[in-house]
C-alpha cells in the first residue's frame, strides 16, 4: 500500500506499507528496500528494527516504508490511522 503523504505531513512524501510471510522474508525485503533505494540515489536511508524483523521501518527522507509481518501490521493498523487523519490522502493498494 503507498499512501501519498505530500502537503500533508512534515516527514515524508509518501508512506509505503507491506509486510512479509515470516522474520527473514521481511528482513530479506528491507535489504532488498535499502538497495534499491540506494541505487536510486538516496543517499541517507535508515533502518530501524531489524534485529527482530517484525516492524522494520526504512527512512528514505521523502520515503517511509514499513514492513511488517502480517500479525504485526494488523495490530498496528496503520493503514487506518493515516486514513483516518488524513480524510484526502490519496491511497494506492
């Protein structure tokens, strides 16, 4: 899911969510992430959260994405909440 945060928050663009099916597939994802971004030009990309693999969340500055495994981003609900607070952010699944 991309959720289009620009106008809208003060730390990011966009906000990407997706989850993988077990701790080393969203881990494998984050490294995966990191490269990529990496490859595109970003040069300061973060990462937290990935020594345990449930929640990692990558900074890209202008980018955030968060992967989950699936348990863990339905108990977050983030989805909801950037809805909810952001009536007219424009969501892509």
């Amino acid at each position: 899911m991309s959720i289009n945060l620009e106008g809208k928050s003060d730390f990011a663009d966009r906000m990407i969510i997706a989850n993988g099916n077990s701790l080393r597939h969203v881990g494998s994802l984050a490294d995966y992430v990191v490269d990529v971004l990496k490859n595109a030009g970003y040069e300061s990309v973060k990462v937290e959260g990935k020594e345990g693999c449930e929640w990692v969340l990558v900074d890209a500055g202008n980018i955030i994405i968060h992967l989950f495994k699936p348990e863990v981003r339905s108990y977050y609900n983030l989805e909801k909440m950037w809805s909810v607070s952001l009536p007219h952010a424009e969501v892509a699944y």
